[in-house]
C-alpha cells in the first residue's frame, strides 16, 4: 500500500518526473486528487533523452503541463557525477513555482542512512528541502512496482542502476544485502528515523 507521510500543500503541485517507475507511479497517484505539473531535469545522458521523448509523446501523461531543464554548467574535477547532477537538478527544482514532490520512497532513505553512516551521521532523507517535499518517504519501492504493474503503466529503465561503480547503487546491490542478513529489519528502523525528523 503506498502511504503518505503528511498532508500535501493545497493547489497545483510540481512532480518531478524522471520517466523512471517510482516517478511515474508518483504521478499517476497524485493525479487522481490534485493537479499535477511534471518536472524533468536532463541529466545529458542517453536514458535522460528516452526519458524526454518518453514524456512527451505518451497518452499516459497527455494534458499534463511539462516544465523542461538540462545541465548548464559544468562539473568540477573535485566532484562525482552522482553530486553533479543532484545540485544540478536540485537548482532547478528550487526555481520552481510552488511545491514539488518528489519520489523519494523507504528505500531511498535507507540507501541515504547507511551512506550518511559511512560518513559519521546518523540521519536520512528530510521530508522538506525549501519548496521540495517528498510525500513517499514511508512508501517501500516494491509498493511502487506493484502500482505500476496493477495499473500497467510504463516508464523508462535506467540500466546505469545496475552499475555498482556509482556509490548508492554498491550500497543498494552490494552492501545493503550483507546488512539485511546481521538486521532483516533496517527498514522499520529507518522508517522511524523518517518519522521522527518529520515530527521534529
């Protein structure tokens, strides 16, 4: 069952939408109880051009208004593409009118704690980032699958999620599974870390 963590800003509300299935899936609950307006940020790369195409030309999406940006600068020899591409796309996302959700689920924010955790914190995805929210925070990935494939929708797959030389994607295939055997129940334990910084 997808879940909402909070109630959602009245209005119209941006989604940003990558054509990938947790962002399609976004879009189509949401739609079916507030106007939605479709984000997408073009990373410059081959999946972020299908997934342009993709949006623009699937009746799936048909009346929803879109707003389009790419990379306008470029990046520092002392950053990752993975921190690239976040401040880029977080730069646009900002200039916004008005709130965006994003769909960001648990899954996400238990890839986010075990990294912070690498690196000394303890502490996950926030809901809030100035107009961002991210409504899914509570919502497993396998949830957003079971929509999507419930409602047959389509979306675009992202192969680079399977390259473990990205830093989340060695924590998702190659560090969280090692974790999951010593404790099956990291996920209630980030679900509650999400709950209370939502609560704070």
């Amino acid at each position: 069952m997808i879940k909402l963590l909070g109630q959602l800003p009245p209005g119209p509300i941006w989604v940003a939408c990558s054509g990938g299935v947790d962002s399609v899936v976004a879009v189509d609950f949401l739609r079916r109880t507030r106007e939605v307006r479709l984000a997408f940020f073009d990373h410059g790369t081959p999946t972020s051009r299908r997934a342009a195409e993709f949006l623009t030309v699937n009746p799936q999406f048909s009346g929803l208004q879109l707003e389009m940006a790419s990379v306008v600068n470029e990046r520092r020899s002392d950053q990752s593409w993975e921190e690239f591409w976040r401040e880029q796309r977080y730069r646009f996302l900002e200039s916004l009118d008005g709130p965006v959700v994003t769909a960001h689920h648990l899954d996400d924010a238990l890839e986010t704690y075990v990294w912070r955790m690498c690196h000394g914190r303890s502490d996950t995805i926030p809901y809030r980032r100035n107009n961002i929210i991210r409504p899914f925070l509570l919502t497993p990935k396998n949830e957003l699958i079971d929509w999507a494939v419930r409602h047959r929708l389509d979306w675009v797959e992202d192969h680079t999620n399977q390259d473990t030389g990205y830093t989340r994607n060695h924590i998702r295939h190659r560090v969280l599974p090692e974790l999951w055997k010593v404790n099956p129940g990291l996920s209630k334990i980030v679900a509650k870390l999400v709950e209370k910084s939502f609560n704070n």
